[in-house]
C-alpha cells in the first residue's frame, strides 16, 4: 500500500564537502545512506531517517545536515502533523502506534516554575570547596525511636536499624533490562554506579552470571510481571530489590520485548527461549490487592534472608499516593515513584502521551501524605522520570524524595539523542540495540566515564546549591519546602507542591 | 526456644553424637513464619539435610529462606497445613506437604520438588522455571501462569484433579499435565490464554471455548505418549496410596494444548 506520510527530515549533503568515505552509509543501521555507482555519489533515502545525527556528527567532513522538512501539511490547530501522520500510519497497517523515550508533549514542567532560595545576610551561606558538604543518603526504613543503652559512660544505639542503602549522592540509575538496551550500555551503567558510590537497576531482564561477583553490591535486582531471570541467587547477589508494577511511560500495561531482540546472551540472562517474546503481563498475576504485595514484599526479604532493603516501583497516577501508604504499610522499604515522563525502549504512544501525573506533583503529595499519617520514616522516596539537570534533583529534594533515578538523562550521556526509534533495536549509538555490530560502537570505557562525569558533574552543583542556601547537609533540605517558590503558578498547583508563590 | 538456644542444642546434640545430624523435627506449634523459617535457615548452615516439621499451620514461605552459596540441599517434610507461598524462589530443596497447600505454592521456583498430599489453592506454579511439582487432588485458579522454561530447565507440573479457570496464562514453556483422577471433569474456562509456550496435557477432553485464542488443541503424538508415561509415572510413585494403574491411565483420551505461535503478539503494532 502507498504511504501518505511524507518524511519527517531532510538530508542535505554538501557534495562540495563529501569526500565519499561512505561513512554515513556505515553508521546508518536504518540504510538511510547508499553509494549510487552510477552517479558515483552517495545518495540519502530521507523515508529511513530517524534523525538521530548519529552520520552528521561522525562526518568526518562535516557535509551532512539534517534537519527537519520544510514540507508541511496545511497547519492546523486541531489536527497536528503528528496527529495526522500517526492517523495515516495505523490507517495502512491497523496497529498500536508504538514509541520509545518519555512522554515530549508540552506538559507544564514544573522544575521550570520552581525557584530556589539563598542566604543573604542574615545566615551565611557555605562553600563547598572549602567546607564539607554531606550528600551521603541511606535509603530503607529508619525506626520510629531509637533506643540507646549507656554502658559505663559509654553510649550505644541499642535499636536495631533494617538494611539501608547507602549512596554517595541521590543520584541512582534508573530501571533499564539487558535486552531492552546492549550489553556494553548494561554493563556502563554497572561500571559507572559502582565507580560514583551509586546504584544501578538491573530493571526486568536479568544480571548475568558473569557480572554479578563485581557489580551485584551496586545492583538493584527487579522483579517485575514477567520474573524474568529471577532466582536466589539473582536476589542475593545483589544490594537492594525492587518489585516493579509500574512505569511512567506505560501506567498500567505490560511490556514485550519483541523476539527479534532476545538474543542468545539476553536468552541465557533472561532464562527464556532464544527468539520468543518476553512478554511482561499488565498485573503481576500474583498480585491484586495490597496485602498480595505485602505477600511478596516479605517473601523477597525471606528469600534475601532480611538483609536487604525492599523496593516497590509504581507510575505516579491519580489517588497514588493513597497506595503509596498502602505500599509502604505492606513493609516496603523504599518506594519508587515513575512520573508522565519518565522514558522507555518501547510503549504505545497512547499510553505515553496520555496516562500518569507529572513527577513534580507526585513526590509533593506522597511525602505530605506518610508525613501525616506518620510514616515517612518506615519508607524512602526515589523519584523518577524528567530530571534532566541538578537542579531538579534538588528541587525533588526540597518537595520530599530521598533520591532521584535518572534514566533518559544516563542514555543522553551516553550518546542517546533521543531519535525515539529505540523498538526498532536499530540505534546507531549503540544503545538500544542487541544488534553486536551496533552495540560494538558503544565503548564501557568511555561510556562509563562520560556516566561518572555526570554524576560528579551534578553532584557538585547540587553542593553548590545547597551550600548558596546555607546548608551542608542534604538531609537538611528533603521535603523543606520553604526553600521553593513557584513562579507562574496557579493556586491549586502551589497547593498540591505545598510551596509558596516567589515573593511571599 | 529462643533461636539461639535451639541453634545450640541442635548443634550440641551434633558433636555428642559426633556424626552429622540427618534428620531433625521442629514442632511448629506457636511460632510465627519468621521463626520457624529462622530455625530451617540455621539447620541447613549446620548441614542438616533432612528436616519434620510438625503442627504446622499457616506459615508462609517455607523453603524460601534456603538459598546458600554452597547451593546446599534439604528435605523438608511437613505435617499440618503450610501458610502462603510455599517453596517461592525454592532452590533445589524437596518439600513433602502430609495435608493441603495454601496459595502461591512454587512461587518463581527455580529448581526442586514439592509433593502434596492433598489439594493447593490459586497461583500455584507461579513463573515457575525449574523443579518439580505434584499435586495429588486439585488445584486452584490461576495456576501455571506464565510458567517458563530454559535449556535443561523445563518445570514440571502434574494434578491428580483438575483445576479452577486460568490454566496455564501467559505459558512460555514447562509441561502441565492435568490427571482428572476419580472421575473429575475439567470445568476450566480461559485455558492457556495468551500462551505461547510449553505444553498442557488433559485426560479427559473440553470445549474449544475452554481455551484462549492462542491456544491450538490436538491429540497426542508419540513424543507426548513418552513425556506422559514418564511423568505419570513420577507422579504415582509419589503416590502409592493411591493403587493407581498406569496403563489404565495412560490409555484413555488425552488432549494436548500447545500454543499457535511463539510470538502471540508479534503483528500487534504499526511502525
């Protein structure tokens, strides 16, 4: 059947620059770029292009632009060219729209009408070159009182406190399975956690065998619908684990990595049939109701032997934050919560662009909800889904989480530019592919650098920020909302983040 | 008894009789599933490999706290009726149940064997991947749900009964085989649902609006034939008491339920 989408970028080649190396015909895994003999020149097929830059910016010549097409559909308010084109598509196929990353529509990012506070004059603020700042985060439950025994003027703690993660700074590597992306970006976020003092999740596709002695102490292990992978030693390998119900990107439905990705290597990590779908179903069949997860939150501590903290991972969505009581009074010790953008390797559109509530909302309500029904202690928050800079780590902070997964942002230092086609298995950067050929192009080394350069990168600011309010401990900030203000704001949403408008 | 003082005894009995201790009996009456999983853990770390427990009644998780790096084995036998999530992530140990299970028994199982002497509630077989189970009379809703299976790691699941509706859902591997002994009917409806691996084997015979669209019925080949006398035969040496006659058995109607397609979903989206 004809198509009646046009393409979505223009290739603009300067043959005056082009030294015809045919490197762009290499680096496109989507066959965008091929030599024509007969004209002796290459030629570009702009129907294939992802727009991922990936050719423009290893031209060693500098001769490729890519840029968006000047054609258009006569503009119209309503019926948007993605709406038309997404319309066109399942008119000649009769399929789910499906894509990859977070949700892009212009959905009010709160981060953006937050501001900050600092010291002026009255209490001074402080200089974290000069003085030591303390982001260290232990994320678990903390008893509600802690006893302490004297014993010959010697002072003990006499309660005993459940297992607690510990990490250098609240900044933990998102849900992301082998399968889903390669092995060599798996294996970078590993490196990476373990070299920041952080913590990488394996997400639902598995640790493999071979890496689990070196990265299973900075490991979060999932457990998610599909229980792929899972057994005890899986779980005992690692430092924390998490039970996923919920992404951002798809609230409520399971996922499926396609068997064209289920590799022999992602087969033996997974546990499954080379070549068959992993198919996650939307619930975990035994889960369906709070006290079914509070029955698997303690058989996860009971297979773990207590000695490691629990984590429960949901999508921020309507009256969540009434389940996240429920979650954390099921004995969960640290819950994740996943807001409208958090990103993914592949879901409906539909279900993207549609479904949850931004992140920034979510951490404000659950934090004041445990904090008044006095039980903020027994459970950490990590929040996730659109952190895109330190600044939103420490406004996340500041609204009540303990910590923040970063997902898009690791892929992004990484090399990941967000061309969404990550469902193909065709990203030319390496990432989100199982493709060896491909996957080869991403290097652990470098890439695990460019992931630890972030952190410290970030890290530092939030020190700076933190110490630019006059305080040096990041304990000191979580959930003190007095060093927020909103700008631009409606009423309603100043109360549900519980700031004040900026000049109050 | 303190877990310490019972540790203690069970060790001190150990180096009085100056050999390994190869059976021990816990009575269960009155401890909580934290401590009686407590005892089981400390009991497997001394190398005891053969443990009663007695009095049983509700609790949960037993067998779930026996992962060791040694990858040590033990036989657990219980009398009473176990709590929820009996033998979840069980990592090669037996379990003998002398009564009923309760739900979630085989929980994401990775290897082992249960026994029960008697019937086992819903999500029984859960994502299991390896192991074994028998189960002498019927089971629940919900059982074999997405059950797995990997190289050498093929589960095994065999019913003397039947079972409630939601038979093997999401099935991606592993052999069930339903007995209908005693005449049962398999009244089931929504079997095999979005199946898409493994195989189901029924004695007896249902409707074709029993199953999921993904599932196809046939009759059985050869290969089936083997598969079935081999674990029907497993089945009845966990069962003497039974006086069951195999050929008997074996010669009646079966059907098979095998998935259409590895890939149910294969041409759901428009790129």
């Amino acid at each position: 059947m004809k198509s009646f989408v046009f393409p979505e970028f223009q290739i603009i080649r300067d043959e005056e620059k082009c030294g015809q190396c045919r490197g762009c015909e290499r680096q496109c895994a989507f066959g965008t770029h091929s030599y024509d003999p007969v004209a002796d020149r290459l030629i570009s097929d702009p129907y294939k292009c992802a727009g991922c830059q990936r050719c423009v910016i290893f031209c060693p010549k500098d001769a490729i632009e890519i840029k968006p097409t000047p054609s258009f559909y006569r503009p119209n308010a309503s019926w948007s060219r993605e709406k038309l084109e997404d319309l066109k598509k399942q008119a000649e196929t009769g399929g789910v729209i499906l894509t990859g990353c977070g949700n892009d529509k212009p959905f009010r990012i709160y981060w953006d009408h937050i501001v900050l506070n600092a010291s002026q004059v009255t209490n001074p603020s402080i200089d974290p070159l000069r003085e030591p700042m303390e982001l260290r985060t232990f994320l678990g439950a903390k008893p509600d009182y802690m006893d302490i025994k004297m014993d010959n003027g010697e002072m003990e703690i006499d309660t005993r406190v459940g297992p607690n993660l510990m990490v250098e700074t609240p900044i933990l590597f998102s849900a992301m399975s082998y399968g889903a992306i390669s092995y060599n970006a798996f294996r970078s976020l590993a490196t990476a956690a373990c070299k920041s003092g952080t913590f990488f999740n394996t997400g639902e596709g598995g640790l493999p065998k071979e890496m689990r002695g070196e990265f299973g102490r900075c490991a979060i292990v999932q457990v998610a619908s599909g229980r792929f992978g899972i057994d005890a030693e899986y779980l005992n390998c690692a430092a924390a684990v998490e039970i996923k119900v919920g992404q951002g990107a798809k609230p409520g439905i399971g996922g499926h990595l396609p068997g064209e990705k289920v590799s022999p290597a992602v087969a033996a990590t997974r546990m499954i049939p080379t070549g068959t779908d992993a198919i996650s179903p939307a619930p975990h069949h035994d889960i369906y109701s709070i006290e079914d997860l509070s029955m698997l939150i303690y058989a996860l501590k009971e297979a773990t032997n207590y000695e490691k903290p629990i984590s429960v991972k949901i999508a921020a969505v309507h009256n969540f934050a009434a389940i996240g009581s429920g979650i954390v009074r099921a004995g969960a010790d640290i819950i994740a919560i996943d807001g409208l953008r958090g990103g993914t390797g592949a879901a409906p559109k539909a279900i993207r662009d549609n479904v949850g509530i931004p992140i920034e909302l979510a951490i404000s309500s659950l934090d004041r909800r445990l904090k008044n029904e006095g039980i903020r202690n027994r459970a950490s928050i990590i929040a996730a889904g659109g952190i895109r800079c330190s600044a939103d780590i420490i406004k996340a902070i500041a609204l009540g989480a303990d910590a923040v997964y970063i997902g898009s942002a690791a892929l992004i230092a990484m090399g990941c530019n967000l061309c969404q086609k990550c469902y193909t298995g065709k990203c030319n950067w390496g990432i989100c592919t199982q493709d060896p050929r491909l996957e080869g192009r991403l290097n652990v080394d470098i890439a695990s650098q460019r992931l630890s350069n972030l952190i410290h990168a970030w890290s530092h600011e939030v020190s700076e920020m933190l110490g630019g309010m006059g305080i040096n401990a990041l304990e000191s900030l979580r959930g003190n909302r007095d060093h927020l203000r909103g700008v631009g704001l409606y009423e309603w949403e100043l109360d549900v983040l519980g700031i004040k408008g900026a000049g109050e | 008894m303190a877990r310490a003082q019972f540790a203690e005894s069970q060790a001190e009995k150990m180096s009085r009789s100056g050999e390994r201790m190869d059976e021990v009996e816990i009575d269960a009456t009155n401890l909580s599933t934290r401590e009686l999983n407590d005892r089981l853990r400390d009991l497997m770390q001394a190398g005891v490999e053969s443990v009663v427990l007695r009095n049983v009644c509700g609790q949960r998780y037993i067998g779930t706290r026996l992962y060791s790096p040694e990858h040590r084995k033990m036989k657990i036998e219980i009398f009473g009726t176990p709590g929820n999530d009996l033998a979840a992530f069980l990592f090669g140990h037996e379990i003998i149940v002398h009564g009923n299970a309760q739900d979630g028994v085989g929980n994401t199982m990775d290897a082992g064997e249960i026994v029960v002497e008697g019937r086992a509630g819903d999500v029984l077989g859960f994502s299991m991947r390896g192991g074994k189970i028998f189960i002498r009379d019927n089971v629940g809703y919900r059982t074999a749900l997405h059950m797995k299976e990997y190289e050498e790691k093929r589960p095994v699941l065999v019913v003397g009964g039947t079972s409630q509706d939601f038979l093997g859902e999401y099935m991606a591997g592993g052999i069930v085989i339903l007995l209908g002994l005693g005449g049962k009917v398999h009244k089931g409806n929504f079997m095999g649902t979005g199946m898409h691996g493994g195989v189901i084997y029924l004695r007896g015979s249902i409707e074709a609006s029993q199953v999921g669209g993904q599932v196809e019925i046939s009759p059985l080949d050869d290969n089936d034939r083997e598969i079935l006398e081999r674990y029907v035969s497993e089945f009845m040496s966990r069962f003497p008491d039974l006086g069951l006659n195999k050929d008997q058995i074996l010669k009646d109607e079966f059907v098979r339920l095998s998935p259409r397609s590895k890939r149910p979903y294969g041409k759901l989206y428009a790129y």
